[in-house]
C-alpha cells in the first residue's frame, strides 16, 4: 500500500507517518527529513535545500523529483511507502504519478489531516525533535517518555531552526498558496480520505487506521 499524508506544516504528518510505519511495516518516506539529512552532511543538495527551507519555502520541483525517485530506488520501498511531506505541488503529484507507474504501482488513498492555524502554531511552539531518530514530541501534547527505539532517554531533543514563528508564518502562506490546490487535485480523483486531526496522537491514529480498513476492505489491498 502507497499512501500519501497531506497537511499543513506541524498537523501530525511525521507522528502518524511513525505510527503507520510500525503498524503497516510501510517505509515513512519524508521530504523534509530527507533535506535536513543532507543539511546535516553538507551536501551540495543540502546547501542548495538549506537556503530555502530556513526562509520558510519550497525547494525547487526538480530538485525535490530527483531526490524521491532515487529514494524509490532502494529496495525496501518496495514493501509500500508513507510520503509525509511530498507531494507539495500539482507538478510533484505528477511526477509521483509517473515514478509509481515505472515501478508498476500507485498510489491508494490520500490521507489529509485537518488542522486549524491556531492549533498548529500551539504545536509548532512547543515541538522537539530528536537529532537521533528524528522522531517529534511535544512537551506538553506529547511529552518524551521514553525511546521507542531503546536508544536513548531524551538527551537529543533539539528545537527545529524553521519553528521560528515568522518561519511558520511564511510555511503556512506557502501551504495554502502552493499545496492546498492538492486537496481538490486528489478529491476529484476520489482519492481523498479526510480525517479529522485535532484529537490527540491516539485518536488521530485510530481514526486513520479505521479509514484504512475499509479501503482495504473495500479493495483487497495486501
Ligand atoms: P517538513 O519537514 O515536511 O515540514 P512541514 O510540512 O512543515 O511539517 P512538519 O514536519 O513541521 O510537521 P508535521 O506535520 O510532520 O507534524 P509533527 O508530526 O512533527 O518540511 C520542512 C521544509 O522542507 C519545508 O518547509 C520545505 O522548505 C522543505 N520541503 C519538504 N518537503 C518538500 C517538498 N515536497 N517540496 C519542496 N520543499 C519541501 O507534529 C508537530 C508537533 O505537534 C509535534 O510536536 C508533535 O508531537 C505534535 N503533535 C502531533 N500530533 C498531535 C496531536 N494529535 N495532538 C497534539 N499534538 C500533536
Ligand atoms: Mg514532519
């Protein structure tokens, strides 16, 4: 199964994607970690990318292609993919359309997360993210407890530089502007499931799963 998580900046994308790759074994691809690694390595890619993202916008389409379609390369997307983050654009659905095709798949099912903007900038304030396994946390919605992983007791947990309020406000004109047309792109090709995430981490996952079953269900999805 290949789905799509489509939301504005800080609506849970990352937590559920997590969340779906230790319930469905899907591989949680993410534009935006897949960025930041490079960042971290100063690489080329990551010097061009850094220039963009710490001003709030997108990285170039092509630049952005080129990375998911060496993703989808490797061998375990082959198992289905969680895209957290991409696509972003009409020109990056279609690009997404077509790398699937080559591969012989597609993708099932959109998955778009509703978040009000003042929810949204609550949880962009209080985020902290794990430089390890970059998984998010909260520290009031959802507090680090303990490592899921088992590889630490929270001693890596950074504030991320684009969770600046004037970053967020510049990521949220951005997601209306260029990523919002989506939601009417995937609707008219009824493939948008709408789920309702304003609940908490569980609730939000639970409705997703519900969502997923039926598909299944109704598709014979393996
Ligand atoms: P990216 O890393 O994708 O950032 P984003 O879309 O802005 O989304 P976030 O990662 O900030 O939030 P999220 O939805 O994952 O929420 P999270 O689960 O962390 O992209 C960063 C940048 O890279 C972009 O701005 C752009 O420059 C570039 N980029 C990336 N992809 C690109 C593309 N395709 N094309 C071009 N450029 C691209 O949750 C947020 C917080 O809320 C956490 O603290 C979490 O613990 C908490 N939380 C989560 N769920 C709940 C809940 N249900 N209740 C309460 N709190 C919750
Ligand atoms: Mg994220």
């Amino acid at each position: 199964m290949n789905l799509i998580l489509l939301a504005g900046p800080g609506s849970g994308k990352g937590t559920q994607a997590e969340l779906l790759q230790m319930q469905f074994g899907m591989v949680h691809l993410s534009t935006g970690e897949l960025f930041r690694e490079n960042i971290k390595r100063k690489t080329e890619l990551g010097k061009l990318a850094k220039t963009f993202i710490e001003k709030g916008q997108l990285v170039p389409d092509s630049t952005t292609i080129d990375m998911v379609r060496e993703r989808l390369m490797q061998v375990d997307t082959e198992r289905g993919v969680v895209f957290d983050g991409f696509p972003r654009t009409i020109n990056q659905a279609r690009a997404l359309d077509e790398i699937l095709q080559s591969r012989g798949t597609m993708i099932d099912a959109v998955i778009y997360l509703t978040v009000r903007e003042d929810e949204i900038i609550k949880r962009l304030s209080g985020r902290l993210v794990c430089k390890d396994c970059q998984l998010p946390f909260h520290n009031e919605h959802n507090p680090f407890e303990s490592c899921p992983y088992e590889r630490c007791q929270g001693e890596y947990l950074y504030q991320r530089d684009d969770d600046k309020p004037e970053t967020v406000k510049a990521r949220l004109r951005v997601y209306q502007n260029q990523t919002a047309p989506l939601i009417a792109h995937y609707t008219a090709r009824d493939m948008l499931i709408k789920i309702d995430g304003e609940g908490s981490v569980t609730e939000v996952s639970n409705l997703i799963q519900q969502a997923l079953r039926k598909l299944i269900e109704s598709q014979d999805i393996a």
